[in-house]
C-alpha cells in the first residue's frame, strides 16, 4: 500500500480520517438502496472495498491476509454480540434442538456433499476440495440477522436459522483449522472430540459470563446512562476472550453470552440495543470493505465457473440435504424445511474462513479464497432478493404487525427502590384506544406523564390512549416485571388482553 514504512503524521491521519468519513457515509446510503431494491448490503460494501482496490479507481493495493483475518474476526465478534442482543430467548429456545443438530449433523453433511463435488466435477484436489466444502458451510450470521429480520417469517423458521447461524461457527472453524494445517489431517474421531470440547468450554463461560454480567447490571445502579451499552458490550466481547483463552469457542460463548443480556431486562435497554446495531453495522461495513479490498478482481475470471459449480452442489444438493436429514427428527412441515434450504445465506464468514489457509501457506489457497469470493457474491445475489418471494409462495408470512413488541426503557431510581419506564405507543399496537385505567397496571405501577403531539400531561383514568403517544411509568422493583408484562400484553391483545386469548405476561 502507499506510505509503506513511513512515519504517521498528523496530516496523514487526517487523510485517513477523511477517507473513513467518506468510506462511511457512502456505505451509510447504500444501507438505504439495498433496502429498497431487496440486495443485501453486503454486496455493496463488497463493491465499495473493490472500487478503491486495485483495478478500481483508487488503485490501493492490499494483500495482507493475516491482518484481514484479524480484523474479520474482531468483526465477527461485534456482529455476533449484536445478533445474540436481538435474539429472544422465548422463540429461540423451541428451535435450539434443530439448530444444534443443524450445526453439528449438517455441516458435516454439507462439507462431505460439497467436497465431493469440488473434487469430481471441478477437479479440486482433495484438501482443497475439503477446505471450499468447510468454510461454505458456515452461514452467516451478518447476512442472516439482516436478511430475516426484514422478512416475516414464522418465529420457528427465524429461531432455527439465527441460533444455527451462531452455533455453526465453531464446529467450521475448527475443520478449517485442521484442514489448513500443514502435514496430514487428524482423525475424524479426533476432530469430533474437538468440536465437542470447544462447543462445551464456549456453552459453560458463554453462559457463565452472560449470567454474572446481567446479574451485575441489574443490581449496580452505573452513573451515567450511556455506560449501560459499553458494559454490556463489554460483557460480551468478555465472553469471547474467556473463550478463546481456554481453548473453547469464542465465538459460541459471545452469542450465548449476549443472548443472555438482552433477555435479561436490562436497564435502558433501547439505547442499548441501537448502540449494539450502531456497532454492527460499523463492523459489517468495516470487514466487508476491507475483504473486497483483498480480492484481486482480474484473477476472478479464471475461477469463476468453478464457483458457479460448487455453489450449485451447496445451494441445490448440499443445503437440502443437510436440512432434511438434520431436521429428520424434529417432524417439521416440508416447507418449512424448504425455506430454511434456500436461507442457508453465505456472508463474509465464508471469505474471512478461506484467509486462513492463506495465512498458512496451503497449496492453492489463494485459488480456494477466489472461488469462495465469487460464490459468495454470485449466491447471495440469488437468494437475498428471493427469499420473501419465496416465503409468500410457501405461505409462511407472518404479517400480524400489530403484534410488533413494546421498546420500554428502563431507568433504576436506586434510592427510591422503583424504575422509570418508557415507551413510544407504535403505529399498529391495540393499546391504541385503551383508557389509562384500562391498563390495568398491577398495585405500585402507574402512568404519571404523557407526551402527545410535543406536548405533555399528567393523565387521568379517562385519558384514552394514542399512537405514537410517549408514555413514561413509575413502577416499584417488585411489581417492574409484572408491569412491563402488562404493558406488552396490551400493545398485542388491546384491553381485553388475558381475557380474549393473550396473556398478561405478553406471551
């Protein structure tokens, strides 16, 4: 790159600042036009890093493949903590048996199918071919939690695909790991052990630190609200060190871990989560950029029908018949299995994944990183953009917006032993029309301010609620629970709920 070996000045930082900015907003918009036309972002930003590239217009060369593997995983940590964030344990917890044996079972599935085709229709060698099956395997947690969670899908569909998407990075790690090393592959009984003792250490300290960081912010009341999302990330980004540390599964522990945190009813929970998006979106522009930076596009061409192939075997062969037989025990609907075959998405998971035989100077790993690159781009191009189309040809849209959860805000009163909660009433909620007394919020809650149209108020039983109206409610710490449940049940049910089928707890 230019400006190898010179010293950083304080002009050449402010060039970099500036190129970042501009990096940034660019990738900021295209947030916006990927979400009109149905492309994944990550295409973009794949674009974004080529344009500047070599053989782009800014012409920066970069081929420094251990420190985008660093920087991916880092990457990957963030992503996995926000997607953990936004996982509600409620309709992950039914799916988490087929997600596990989809981590497990169907990656060997898919690795031994993909394999097999790489080596006789592409005529891989057989290590490469086993490298391009292991690292396809893995979906990606980026391009699932942004993909799904803008399609309407039956809450088991999207449980079982974001817990597999967080699950399936370990056992896949672990056999690019091996398949990359240098002299003759373990056993696979060897491997297995592996896989089981990494997964075991990463369940036990992902859970153990999620535990006792939520235990911590629930009873230490911090002196500034913004320090609650930095704990919690922190929190998390812990989990996934502690993992690494001991041999275990970072990344499974930071998933587990935030996955706790946000089920824990933390305090000023909707800063905290639009902190963990900001976060993630930063890392996801951040790691993509820099991967298309990598890529040489003019040695593209060579490997592209290759890539085309294998991506065939995975997509049409491969990811059917690792749903199938992973879900085999579960009795789950044809087209349920159906869908989740087609929403086996590939991300930047699979890119960072075949660094690693770069950095370990594998034979042919820089062909194996070419043929994943292209079959990466040219299958999410295909089936981002198909998935609603073929979720509504399968009938399984969930379209009930009214059912869209409450975000209610937290903040302790430590000394007066009570919590202030927040909340904006959204456009399709059925509290809309609800009396104040037609809450029927539980003794030690009550609503004490509304905000409508910029103005505020103190309401009074009567007072008939709107949407869009802002409500703020005082609640003592033994009825909190019970007056966020309330509240929530209410937003689905309208002021019959737990009478008319929906449940005071907002289940």
């Amino acid at each position: 790159m230019e400006g190898k070996g010179r010293p950083l000045t304080v002009h050449m930082l402010n060039e970099l600042l500036l190129v970042c900015s501009l990096v940034l907003l660019v990738a900021v918009a295209a947030v916006r036009v990927s979400s009109r036309s149905g492309l994944p972002s990550l295409l973009i930003y794949l674009g974004i890093g080529i344009a500047i590239g070599q053989d782009g217009i800014g012409n920066v060369v970069f081929d420094n493949a251990e420190l985008t593997q660093v920087i991916g995983y880092a990457a990957l940590v963030v992503i996995l903590a926000e997607g953990g964030l936004g996982t509600k344990w409620k309709e992950i917890r039914p799916a988490l048996p087929a997600a596990v044996s989809l981590s497990l079972v169907g990656v060997a599935v898919s690795v031994g199918v993909t394999a097999a085709g790489a080596h006789y229709l592409v005529g891989l060698e057989w290590r490469q071919a086993l490298l391009i099956g292991a690292v396809v395997s893995s979906t990606d947690a980026a391009a699932v939690f942004s993909v799904l969670r803008k399609v309407p899908l039956p809450s088991r569909v999207t449980g079982v695909l974001e817990a597999e998407s967080g699950f399936n990075d370990a056992p896949v790690v672990i056999l690019v790991v091996s398949f990359a090393t240098v002299g003759p592959v373990d056993e696979w009984y060897v491997l297995l052990g592996k896989i089981a003792l990494e997964l075991a250490i990463g369940i036990a300290i992902g859970l153990t630190v999620g535990f006792l960081g939520a235990y911590g912010l629930r009873h230490v009341a911090l002196p500034a609200s913004g320090l609650y999302p930095i704990a919690v990330m922190a929190i998390a980004i812990t989990a996934y060190a502690a993992g690494a540390m001991a041999h275990g599964s970072g990344f499974l522990a930071v998933y587990l871990a935030a996955m706790v945190l946000g089920n824990a009813k933390l305090p000023h929970w909707p800063a905290t989560r639009g902190f963990a998006d900001g976060l993630g979106w930063i890392a996801q522009i951040g790691m993509f950029v820099l991967l298309g930076l990598l890529v040489t596009p003019h040695e593209l061409a060579g490997d592209f029908w290759p890539a085309v192939i294998i991506g065939l075997v995975l997509t049409m062969v491969a990811r059917p018949l690792e749903v199938f037989i992973s879900l085999l025990p579960f009795r789950i609907p044809w087209p349920e299995q159906a869908l989740m075959s087609w929403a086996g998405l590939r991300g930047a998971v699979p890119v960072i994944l075949a660094t690693i035989p770069m950095v370990t100077g594998i034979e042919g790993s820089d062909r194996v990183f070419n043929i994943v690159f292209v079959l990466v781009v040219v299958y999410t191009l295909v089936q981002g953009p198909t998935l609603p189309w073929l979720a509504r040809k399968l009938k399984l849209g969930d379209t009930d917006e009214a059912a869209a959860d409450l975000g209610i805000e937290s903040a302790p009163l430590e000394k007066l032993r009570g919590h202030l909660l927040s909340f904006a009433i959204p456009p399709a909620s059925r509290m809309h029309g609800v009396e104040v007394g037609e809450l029927r919020l539980p003794a030690g809650a009550s609503v004490t301010l509304v905000v409508r149209d910029g103005k505020s108020f103190v309401p009074a039983p009567s007072t008939v609620l709107r949407r869009q109206d802002e409500l703020l409610v005082v609640a003592t710490d033994q009825v909190r629970d019970a007056a966020e449940a309330r509240l929530r049940a209410v937003a689905r049910g309208g002021k019959l709920a737990g009478w008319l089928g929906t449940g005071s707890n907002g289940a």
